[in-house]
C-alpha cells in the first residue's frame, strides 16, 4: 500500500519538537480532526483545523490528542515525549492503524468498530481479537443460560451512583475508571455491548465510555436475539476479565450539566430532546423541550438498535432537531436519553450532549418547567 510521511507542526511558536509518521494515503479516512490548532501536511496538500482558540496556550504534548475521526482518538497512554503515538481509522477496512514514533520499531494495527454501531456478522469476524472487549448487559440470570463467546457480564448500575438524593448518576472519573480497569478496558482496547432491549443499556454504556475518553466502542445492532437468528455462536462459558488501568479524559463536550443547561436554555442554536414518553412529557418538562420519545428511532417487529434512515431525518427536521443545531437529550434518568444520543450520532449529528441527570435531577432541585 502506498504510504506518504505525515508531519506534524505547531501553528504557534514552541519548543515541542515535530514528529514524523507514516499514514495510509489520506484519501481513505475521514476529515482530519485535531484537539488544538496544527498545521498537517500530505505530501503538497495541506489540511488544518482545531477546536481551541488561537490564543489559548499550547499544551504539553503528552496532553495533546491528534485523531482522524472524532470518534477514535488517540490511546492518550501511548501518548508521551518518548513514545509518541497518532491512531488512524480506516474507513474501507474498519481497522485502526497506530504507528509510533521513536521507541517503536514496528507498526501495531488495531482492529476497531467501523461505527457506533455494528453488525453480527462483522463481530463474529473479529469475536477472537486479543484487543475485544464484549459486554453483556442483561440480566445476569439470562447470561448464565448463555451469551456470546467471550462477553463479559455487566449490570449497567455499576458504573451508576447517587447524588444528593438523585439516582443514576454517572460515577465520577476516579471511580469509573477504576471499574473500567478491573473489566479489562483501556484505551489500546475496543468494546462491543450488547442487550436484550434494542440497544438502549448498551448505548448508555458507550455514551459513558465517550464522557471519559475512551471513543473506540460500539453497540451491537439486534443485540443478544439478533445474533442468535443469524445462527453465531452461544456459549454458557463465563468469561474473566484481565484487569488494566483505565486512564480516563473527561469530554465535557459529550455531557450536559444541570448548571451548564440552566445557562444555555433559550438559545437558537440549542435544541432540547425530551425522550421519555408523551404522558410523561405532558406531567412536566424542560422549558422549550421538545418531545420525542426514544422508541420513535428504533424499528416495528425488529431488534436493531435505530431505524433505517428513511424518512427519520425529515421527522426529526420537523421538530427542530437538526445537525445544525446542538442537542441535549434527556429522559427520567440519562438512560433512554443514551439511546437518543447514539441514534443522532449514528447519524452524523456533530454536537450532541446527554444530560445525565435529566428530569430526576432537575425536578429534584425545583428548577423552572413547563407546564
């Protein structure tokens, strides 16, 4: 495969050294998204673009994430002065390809989902990558009578707590991290989840990955039911994590904060999600909220995860959900807000929030409603 050198170079004067690598030919991947402004060469051509201000100062370079797309970047513990590290997604063969700078002698190719959502057969072709994480959330008595080979099980409450009086909060990054850890995942890893629900425990599991860095996983379409149809492997063998360390990087960008909302509410460009259903929203919500119910994205008489894209977009247009838009979902408690979140995502949605807390919280502090 032909191979051109990529460099990377600061915009703003700085002592930080520039690094060379070699990348499959550009044409291959998505958009290239970097965390702070740099300049990025291929061969002649030129591409640049940042999310931080020109005038903010350039972080330490073990800090610095560099990415092709959004949703894979970089595993921020390969990071360092001395083992310098860019992931690449490969969108013809759904594979990340990592290569290092000094202390690396060889490239590593990693495997990893081609989307927030994949399909069974695509699974089963990588079902015994060393670098899998399978997760297997529902109820542990229905794992026990059989799961796919090598999926762990785990009840989404783990990674939930309370918080002053609010259940089903998000553990903060010491405590996730830690569970994460012990599960097996860090970020040279990859995770497939799976439910017997449409996707709706697994999405919240990957919106809680992507809050604190880790954007290599993926929700398996059909869950559990699907997979048994297709005639994949099954198996009453429990699988054993070996323990990792987690090193989570918050992306408040992912997260919605009572506070943060309270500020943003009335704002053109922002458009709140209300996921629960219509008896609920019409008992009381968010000013301005508008109601979709999060079952309105999944398909009639079948288990995937969303809805062919016909039709769904225009339907979410006519209610103001539009990419142009940020989006804030939110249900009783950020899980079925989760299942919303992946479906906007899925479809190239560029800036969408799950409000963790959602009505729970916010009808628990007396904040302004309607009606």
């Amino acid at each position: 495969m032909q191979t051109n050198s990529l460099r990377l170079m600061p915009l703003r004067r700085n002592p930080v050294q520039s690094h060379v690598f070699t990348a499959i030919q550009p044409s291959q991947f998505d958009l290239l998204h970097l965390s702070r402004a740099e300049a990025v060469s291929f061969g002649s051509g030129r591409v640049t673009h940042g999310f931080a201000s020109q005038t903010d100062p350039l972080p330490p370079l073990r800090n610095r994430r560099f990415f092709i797309d959004p949703h894979r970047p970089a595993p921020p513990d390969l990071l360092s002065r001395r083992r310098f590290c860019l992931l690449f997604c490969c969108k013809q063969k759904g594979a990340c390809v990592t290569e290092q700078g000094k202390g690396m002698s060889q490239p590593q190719t990693l495997p990893c989902p081609p989307g927030l959502i994949v399909q069974p057969g695509w699974l089963a072709a990588h079902l015994d990558d060393p670098s899998l994480r399978l997760f297997d959330l529902r109820p542990e008595e229905s794992y026990r009578e059989g799961h796919i080979p090598g999926a762990i099980h785990l009840d989404l409450e783990e990674l939930r707590h309370q918080v002053d009086g609010v259940e089903g909060m998000l553990l903060p990054a010491d405590q996730f991290a830690r569970r994460l850890g012990e599960l097996g995942v860090d970020h040279t890893t990859w995770v497939v989840a799976y439910d017997g629900n449409w996707g709706l425990l697994a999405a919240r599991l990957v919106w809680s990955l992507a809050r604190y860095g880790h954007m290599g996983a993926a929700v398996l379409n059909g869950g559990a039911d699907r997979w048994q149809e297709e005639g994949h492997p099954w198996t009453q063998e429990v699988a054993r994590p070996r323990p990792t360390t987690f090193v989570p990087l918050p992306r408040d960008e992912y997260l919605a904060e009572r506070a943060w909302l309270r500020r943003q509410l009335g704002r053109a460009d922002l458009v709140v999600v209300d996921t629960r259903t219509p008896g609920e929203y019409a008992q009381g919500h968010l000013p301005g909220a508008v109601n979709w119910d999060w079952m309105n994205g999944v398909p009639v008489g079948s288990w995937d995860a969303v809805r062919d894209d016909d039709g769904l977009r225009a339907e979410l247009a006519a209610r103001g959900i539009t990419p142009d838009r940020e989006v804030v979902t939110y249900c009783q408690s950020g899980v079925r807000a989760a299942h919303t979140y992946l479906l906007l995502r899925h479809l190239g949605y560029p800036r969408v929030r799950n409000y963790d807390g959602s009505w729970a919280e916010w009808s628990h502090y007396g904040e302004p409603r309607e009606p």
